[in-house]
C-alpha cells in the first residue's frame, strides 16, 4: 500500500516509463520479506540483504530500501527522452521528480512545479542554477547534468543520498559551476571534496556540516591548492550552531539548516 500511495503522490511524472514502475513494483515485493534483492537492471550489481543483521529496527530498514529503491527509478538516465526535448529540458524533469528546484536562464523565478516546465523546441530554455536541497538526487541521475553549458550555481544541502561518487560525477559541470554549496550531507567524505579539484571555473565553494571528512584542513588545502581562484569557506557544525545565535547574519541563510539543534 505504500508504494501505491507514493506513485498517486508523483503521478504526475509521466516520464517515469511503466516498464521501471512495474520493475520497481517487483523489486518491492521480493524486498519487503527478510530478504532484500536489488535487481541488475536498476543498480549495476546484485546483493542479497538480511535486514535483521542490519538493523535493529527492520521495519525501519525496509521503509529505507523501499524508498531507495523508488529513488533509484526516478533517476534513472532517459537518453532517448535526452535527445528529444534536449539536456535542459531532461535534466529539469530529473531535478523536480526528484525534489530539487530549477532556475532557467532569463528567468526571475524558481521553477518548483514539473507540471509547468517552460516548453519550446529542444535548448531554448538553459538551467543556470539548482537548488537540490532536500532532494533525493543520487550518484546513477547525474550523467544528466553532461551538456548543461549555462548552469553556473549548484547547492547541494541535506541530500541523503549523496556519495562522493556524486563528487566525481561533477566532471560534467568543469567548464560551466561557478559556485556551489555542499553542506549537511553525510557521506560525503575527504576523497569526495577533493574531486571537486575538477571544477577549474570554480569561483565560490562553501561547505558545512559533514561529518564524514576526517580531515577538512587537509581538504581544504589540496583544494586551495588545485583551484587558487576559488574562495573557499568552511563552516563547521559547532560554528553553525554559534552563528544561529547572532539574528543579523547576511550571508548564509540559517534557515538552510533549520533541522540543527
């Protein structure tokens, strides 16, 4: 019942194809036993899971797998949709099915609602900022962001499913991102931030919140090192929290981290 309560919440995602819909459908029923199995098709791998070694809440775990397994679906790479509407206008649906909010060039305002993407003949419309806080973007979606030669500003904040196979992956923005915001996403580790030496057009890069980097000033100088025209800033989590204490900050937006207490 809950797979099928979240499908009418995203009906509107007509781009999802029904052969990924009863795939997943499949892969849930076979998961939501004692034993988990991921399918080739959506992961590249087969493992089998027992939730009780995992977690002492199964239920817990499987409500995470069932969700994960969705997510997977929704960011699957449609190169045939691709080629049809153009990368924009594809990466646009990939962004707000999953979550994430799109600001296309000459535009004033943030696109929030897929069902009211501007629509025009393939590369009219050119991404030049991503908002992905709070989305549900994983590492198997981002060849979707290869040929966005207008997006300038990337912010990255509290994505649970982001891994620094994700870092890497932003190889596809090296020629374009001018700032971006990594913060509160906790796998993102030393190796994942120092991937990000690729991206020689950098000029701002904030980060925040990551508890999986053991070592942030060795990070940060490989990363000065490698991109000495970026300016970049660091704010640790204990910082954080003494900065919400001051009420006249004008840089960094402290609702951004609303879930810190």
């Amino acid at each position: 019942m809950m797979f099928w309560t979240l499908l009418r919440k995203v009906g509107s995602f007509s781009r999802v194809k029904p052969f990924d819909l009863v795939r997943g459908v499949s892969i849930i029923k076979r998961s939501y036993g004692t034993v988990h199995r991921t399918e080739c098709a959506l992961f590249g791998n087969t493992r089998v899971l027992n939730a009780s070694k995992f977690s002492p809440n199964p239920t817990k775990f499987h409500r995470r797998h069932l969700f994960g397994i969705l997510n997977a679906i929704f960011n699957r790479v449609d190169y045939g949709r691709i080629s049809e509407v153009g990368p924009d206008r594809a990466a646009a649906e990939w962004l707000l099915r999953c979550g994430a909010h799109v600001k296309f060039k000459d535009f004033n305002k943030w696109n929030v609602d897929y069902n009211v993407l501007p629509t025009g003949p393939p590369r009219k419309y050119k991404i030049e900022a991503v908002d992905a806080t709070d989305s549900s973007i994983m590492h198997i979606g981002f060849p979707h962001f290869k040929d966005l030669d207008c997006l300038r500003s990337l912010k990255l904040h509290h994505c649970t499913y982001l891994t620094d196979e994700c870092m890497s992956a932003l190889h596809y923005l090296k020629d374009t991102l001018e700032d971006l915001q990594v913060s509160s996403c906790g796998d993102i580790s030393d190796k994942g931030l120092i991937a990000l030496h690729q991206l020689k057009k950098l000029k701002t890069l904030f980060l925040c919140d990551l508890p999986a980097v053991k070592d942030m000033d060795v990070t940060i100088d490989t990363l000065r090192m490698a991109l000495p025209q970026c300016e970049i800033t660091y704010l640790s989590l204990e910082g954080l929290k003494d900065l919400k204490k001051l009420k006249d900050l004008k840089e960094i937006n402290v609702d951004d981290f609303k879930g810190l207490k």
